[in-house]
C-alpha cells in the first residue's frame, strides 16, 4: 500500500491564493515547501509544478528531479541553477527556462499544482529536461505522492 506524501507551504495555504511575490507581479521567486510522510526506500524526490487551467492546456512552471532522499523542505527563492548543492537538478520549465516561473494568469483564477513523486531510484539524468522526459523516466518507479495546490489570478 502507498502512503500519500503530506506536502506543506509556509508560503501559502493549501487552495489559498498565492501571495504575489511568487507571481510574476512580484519577485518570482519560488515558495517554500517541505514535506513528510515519504515512504522507506524513497531513493529520491520529483517536483512538478503544473496550471491545468492555461489557455492552451497543461502549463508547466517548475520541474525539479534526483533531489536528495534526506530532502524535506525546500527554501523559498531556489537558485535557477541546473544543479543545486545538493545534487538535485532544475529542468526547463515552458517558459523555456530553467527553474521555478511562477503563475502569471492571462485572465481569471488559475490553480497551481505542485506535485511531489518519491522515487524507488535516482533518476540520473542531466540537468535542464523537459517534464515529459522526467515522467517516462520515473515510470514505474513512483512510490508515492502528494501534492499542494495554491490560486492567483492578476489584478
């Protein structure tokens, strides 16, 4: 049986807007997250940020993979580096960049999802994929998940 991941935010609430700092109204920059409850044998952790509510269909804002087991939480404003200190490595986003883009609705309320995967294995891969690519290659290898969802809509 899988355990669901709890994922958390200091930066915003669980189906709360999302303060605009994180928006591209503010500084861009990445929330804090931190989760728990990932399951014995997690070798690794995913991090997809999706708006299922674009225009033009899923909109992906953030993609981050091999991010280290011992990993709980990530601090607000990450680097928008390929790879991290820590070994976890930043995929490019559709804005066509690596790390975090935050929301910038056209028009309306949009909901971000940012979804956790724990992995039975580091994925290996080099820095700066696309989030198809991570998906084929966690196939099969997902032990659990949780996920967190904030709003923003422009003023």
């Amino acid at each position: 049986m899988s355990t669901n991941i709890i994922v958390k935010s200091n930066s915003f609430s669980d189906g709360g807007m999302i303060p605009a700092k994180y928006t591209c109204d503010g500084a861009n920059i990445s929330p804090q997250l931190s989760w728990d409850n990932a399951p014995n044998g997690t070798k690794s952790f995913v991090l997809i940020c999706e708006d299922p509510d674009a225009p033009m269909g899923t909109f992906t804002h953030w993609v981050l993979y091999d991010i280290p087991a011992d990993i709980h939480e990530l601090p607000e404003n990450l680097p928008k580096d390929k790879v991290l200190p820590n070994g976890t490595k930043q995929g490019i986003a559709d804005f066509k960049k690596i790390g975090y883009g935050g929301p910038c609705p056209p028009s309306g309320t949009h909901r971000y999802y940012f979804k956790l995967y724990a992995l039975d294995t580091l994925l290996n891969l080099e820095p700066g994929l696309k989030k198809e690519d991570i998906l084929k290659a966690m196939n099969g290898h997902i032990l659990a998940q949780g996920q967190i969802m904030g709003k923003y809509a422009r003023t």
